[in-house]
C-alpha cells in the first residue's frame, strides 16, 4: 500500500489502489412483473396431439399477473378440457385469429402461411422449425412480417444441451417399446408373444440402431422388461455411456453391416434411432436385411422423421400406423410422442413454463436475449432479419449478426 511522506494512507491513495483491482461482473438485476400476453393455438396439423401449457401452468402464469389466451380445443387431444384452462384462469377463444392478437404465440408445429398471414410485426414466435422440412416461402414470409421466432429444438440450457430434444427423445424411446409390446400380441396381428422375459422361455430379442437419448430410452424400458437387447451405433462414446448407465448390461457394436444383419436376423423387434447431423438419417439396414428377419417381427423407425434407417420404411400415421413388408411388421409413424400427448405435453409445459417466467422477470424477449447464452441460441429471426448461418445457407438468404443487432436496437 503506498504512504506520503509522513507515512500516512490517503483516501486518494485508497482511490487510485481500487481503481487497479480488477472489478466483478454485475449480475443482471430482474425487472419484474412485465405482463406478458401469451396466446396458444389450435394445433391443426391432422398428427399432432400436444399442447404446450398444461391447465397447471397456466395458472401458475395468470397468477403472476400474465394473460393467456388459448383457442377452443386445443388441449382436446391431450384430454385438457377447456372448462380446465378456463378454470386455471386462461381466456378460451373460439376464433383462431383471436390468438394472433397476443404478443407472444406459442405452438408445437410450424405456423401455417395463413396463420403467419395473421401475425404482427415484432410479435414472439415460439415454435418448431423443423429444418428439414421448412418451406423457404414461409420463412420468407416470417421475415417480411418483420416478427421475432425462436425454434424450440434449438433452445439450450446451462449445460448446453437441448432440453426440448432431449424429452422428446426421452418419450419416444420408452415409447417405442411399448408400442412393440402393442405388436407382439394377438390383439394386432402379432405372434402372440409377451415382450420381456419369462421363467423358462428365451427372453425377447431387441436390436437397437442409435445409442443416443431414444436408444437409451428404448433400452432402459426393454431391461426394464426382461429382454435381451443389442444396440449398435458408429459412436464409441455414445457406446460407452450408453453401457456406463446401465451397468454394462447390454451387447454392443459398431454398425458393421455383417454383425448388425446377423443380429436382425435373430430378433423379435429392430428399433431405429439413428439421427443423421445435418437432414437425412443415413439408412442403414438394407431392404435384403430386412428380407432375412423373421416373419412377424416388428421394426419401429423412430428416426423416419428423418427419413428412417431402414431401406423398406415408408412414412405412415396414427391413423394407418403399420404396414407388412417382406412379412415384416413396420412402423413408421413420425412424432410418436403425440401418441402419449398428455405425457408430453406435461414434459414440454415443464419447460416452456420456466421460459416465460424468464422473459417476464429480465425484461422481456429483447432483455433476455442479451443476458441468456441458451435462449439466444433458439433465436432464427430477430425484428425480421434471418440471424441463423446455417438456415440462411440452406435457402441461400443473407443472413446478419445476431449480437450486431442487439446493439443496433
């Protein structure tokens, strides 16, 4: 510490000593009670079941003061009643362009042309994007409205991962094995087996191709039943989680097409979770495999969103779910969690929920995509302009700085 002369400190020399030490980072301070005015609604797609607030969550956000206004029906499907939302406090509107006056529209599938017809410039869309199968029109429709979208998929959380992913993948995996549990029985064309394991019968031989969140899912539930798994995927690490978290009780394997045949050939159920990294799963079971399973066994492509991982999978629905080929039982229905849509819409509310109450606590959208690294990085268009490289590449767009246009604005 330096001292003048007489050996005193000074409060200039105080002063000039603080002024070197390094100073903290200021925490952002929350601005609370910003009223939000969220409308949700009706999902019209034919396969999409899902809502995105439960009855609960909504009320937990009018509570804190925000309005949410839901269209007609929209929780019908997942067996939320709207005397439920309108107990729990939401206003039920009866025409769909009445949703499209809140400042905030949140969805589970893409807007349709006609509804972005109906949104307002610097209006928040939370939706999903699905990149694979975006139309360039409606994007550029999006852009010329001038509004906000944030892709749901693409949302991270502190860790980095995609938490909205990572419950769908989650959902689907269990899923999977019980709807081939539905397909083994007698009640739907199947061979009259029960899947699992039995005091003096060879367990059920499941294959899984995918060691990601779906084939760990899928495994946890096919263990958890008794059958004998075997998962294969070209990702050592995945391979090794995967058998780290359950306890190294599983067969696995590379995708080395004469061992990943010869366990098709032996097994009851063939489950595809293979995600490709950019478009297209990569097919990986050929239609000759599939030609040497045994009759009535039973493939689940999950991945056939993506086109599928196997050669013979054609997209089906909930309505016409399965088909036979090569005395093979496929199905191949894309979004199995709006199958279980009640599940999943509590699995999405639980997330979407915390989401808006960030956006109601720092400020707003223009606020929180300042100081929140995950929800920026949800952010595809922002007052219009087109902030995300890869989306803008694909269509050939022009694309700008998200974190220039912060500052701009």
């Amino acid at each position: 510490m330096p001292e003048n002369k007489k050996g005193l400190i000074t409060f200039n020399d105080l002063a000039n000593v603080a002024a070197m030490q390094p100073m903290e980072q200021l925490a952002p301070l929350k601005k609370n009670n910003l009223k939000l005015s969220i409308g949700i609604p009706r999902e019209i797609t034919s396969q999409e079941n899902r809502v995105p607030l439960s009855p609960s969550a909504v009320e937990f956000l009018v509570n804190n003061g925000h309005e949410v206004t839901i269209e007609s029906r929209a929780g019908e499907s997942s067996n939320f009643s709207d005397n439920r939302f309108s107990e729990a406090g939401a206003i039920i509107a009866h025409q769909h362009e009445e949703i499209f006056k809140s400042d905030i529209i949140l969805k589970i599938e893409p807007p349709t042309l006609a509804e972005v017809d109906l949104m307002k410039p610097e209006q928040l869309l939370i939706s999903a994007l699905q990149l694979d199968q975006l139309n360039p029109v409606l994007l550029n429709k999006l852009m010329l409205k001038r509004v906000n979208a944030i892709a749901y998929e693409f949302l991270q959380d502190d860790s980095g991962s995609y938490p909205i992913i990572r419950a769908m993948s989650e959902l689907a995996g269990h899923a999977s094995i019980l709807l081939a549990s539905e397909y083994l029985n007698n009640a739907n064309i199947g061979k009259g087996e029960l899947l699992g394991g039995f005091t003096g019968i060879p367990p059920t031989q499941i294959v899984v191709i995918g060691a990601g969140a779906v084939g760990e899912y899928a495994c946890k539930a096919a263990l958890g039943l008794g059958a004998n798994v075997k998962v294969f995927d070209n990702e050592l690490y995945r391979l090794r989680r995967l058998q780290e978290n359950l306890g190294g009780k599983i067969f696995t394997s590379t995708l080395q097409p004469n061992i990943l045949a010869e366990a098709l050939r032996s097994c009851d159920v063939a489950i595809g979770a293979l995600r490709g990294e950019m478009g297209r799963s990569p097919i990986v079971v050929s239609e000759k495999m599939v030609m040497q399973m045994k009759p009535n066994s039973i493939i689940i492509d999950v991945s056939i969103d993506q086109g599928g991982v196997f050669e013979t999978s054609e997209i089906t629905n909930h309505k016409n779910p399965i088909f036979r080929k090569h005395e093979v039982i496929h199905y191949c229905v894309p979004n199995i969690t709006a199958r279980v849509s009640r599940t999943a819409s509590y699995a999405l509310s639980n997330i979407f929920t915390p989401i808006l109450n960030d956006l109601s606590n720092y400020g707003g959208f223009y606020d929180l995509v300042k100081i929140a690294k995950g929800f920026r990085h949800g952010v595809y268009l922002y007052k219009g302009a087109l902030v995300n490289e890869s989306l803008a590449k694909k269509f050939g767009f022009k694309s700008k700085d998200l974190n220039l246009m912060m500052n701009l604005f």
